[in-house]
C-alpha cells in the first residue's frame, strides 16, 4: 500500500469513526511483507551455506544436507552481520552438538579462512643462497594458512593457500609442532632453528621440512 493510500483511507476511516480496522488492515499488510521479507531471508543464509560447504554436501548427500541446513536454519537465527559470520555459526553448532560432520565442516571452513586472507610473498631463494645468507635472513610462516586438529580422524591438517589456491595436507605431529612455532611475523632463521630444535625436532628433520615448505610456500623467507 502506497503512502498516499494509506493517507487516503486514514482520512476515509477518520470521518467515518473506523480507526480499528485501517489500523488492522495496515498491520495486516505490514505482517504478509514480513513473510515474505522472512522466506528471502532465509532462503539467502540457505544458499550461502550450501556455496560455502560444497565438499560437506558431497560427502552426505544432496538431500541430507539440505534437510540439515533447514533444520539448522530454523532452530539457530543468525547472531552475525554477515554471511560469513553465520557460516562459523554453523560450524559451532556441528562442534557443540559433536555431530560426526563436524570435522568435515571444520576442515572445509578452514579452508573459507584461508581463502580470504592474503597471502605472504616470499623470497625466491635456491638451498646455497639460503646457506650462505643464513645468518642474516628472516622467515615467516605464510599468513593464509591454518594448522587444524582433527580430533575424528587423529589428524593434524594444515591448510594454507599458494598462488591463489587453497590446499589441504595432513602433517604429522611433529611437523605441526614446527609449524606452531613459525611465528606469522618474521623471526631470524637460526635463532628459528635453535628454537624447533631445541623443541626436540632432529636438525635432519627441520632440514627436510623447510625444503618442503619453503617450495609450497607454507613458510618462506622475506625482506
């Protein structure tokens, strides 16, 4: 109902003593738009999760998932801002609820935090350059990556993002420990060094897993 309608019939129901029903007419009116306003809003947190969660869909099942993500969307109203936000939600929800899915959704949401940082640009060093600077040089871990726990499976899963591209690797425990101690800001690379080893990592160990790294650009040197 247009502004000057309402204006039109208040007047209409002013002469004729008829306040009660404009009144409810306009409430009427103002409840069907919430409906609808409320069926689009909700279809919008379904799409949004069924886009962020692909491989969780793929794993369970087209028709499962949705009736997942409806029963979810129901019982949980958004508590965020944003999309983004309410795509945690549902992962806490899983977590909470100690639902067999939520180590899928943990690690796929990972992956969503990943894709939306910026990554680190590294030096392009060869082995004896990095040898003959070593004294000098700074590394850091790359600030697109996430180290995840996943407690299902017994795993350790490091996820990070190269070049534009999100990948997944399950590590070891002893390679977690190494990149929990790689600080996202720079630190000098032998004091790095004395520091894992010192932690109880083989210097032969450390050797391997910074050629790795430094080659998938899940570590690196930097200025």
């Amino acid at each position: 109902m247009k502004l000057a309608e309402i204006q039109r019939r208040f007047q209409t129901a002013l002469i004729q003593n008829d306040l009660d029903g404009i009144r409810n007419e306009i409430a009427n009116k103002t409840d069907q738009r919430m409906v609808v306003y409320q069926t689009s809003y909700e279809n919008r947190l379904f799409e949004s999760l069924r886009d962020d969660f692909l491989e969780l869909q793929s794993a369970v099942g087209e028709r499962e998932f949705q009736e997942l993500l409806q029963t979810f969307i129901a019982n949980h109203p958004s508590r965020s801002a944003t999309l983004f936000g309410y795509s945690e939600q549902f992962v806490r929800c899983l977590i909470e609820q100690n639902s067999p899915l939520a180590h899928l959704a943990i690690r796929e949401w990972a992956g969503l935090r990943v894709r939306q940082r910026v990554e680190t640009s590294f030096l392009e060093l060869s082995a004896d350059q990095i040898q003959t600077r070593i004294h000098e040089l700074t590394l850091q871990r790359n600030r697109a990556s996430e180290l995840v726990h996943d407690d299902h499976q017994g795993a350790f899963v490091l996820v990070w993002k190269k070049l534009g591209d999100v990948f997944e690797l399950e590590i070891s425990a002893e390679e977690a420990r190494v990149l929990e101690l790689t600080p996202f800001s720079r630190t000098n690379l032998v004091e790095w060094a004395n520091r894992v080893m010192q932690s109880g990592i083989s210097g032969e160990t450390l050797k391997s897993i910074l050629s790795e790294w430094t080659r998938d650009k899940i570590i690196g040197m930097v200025e």
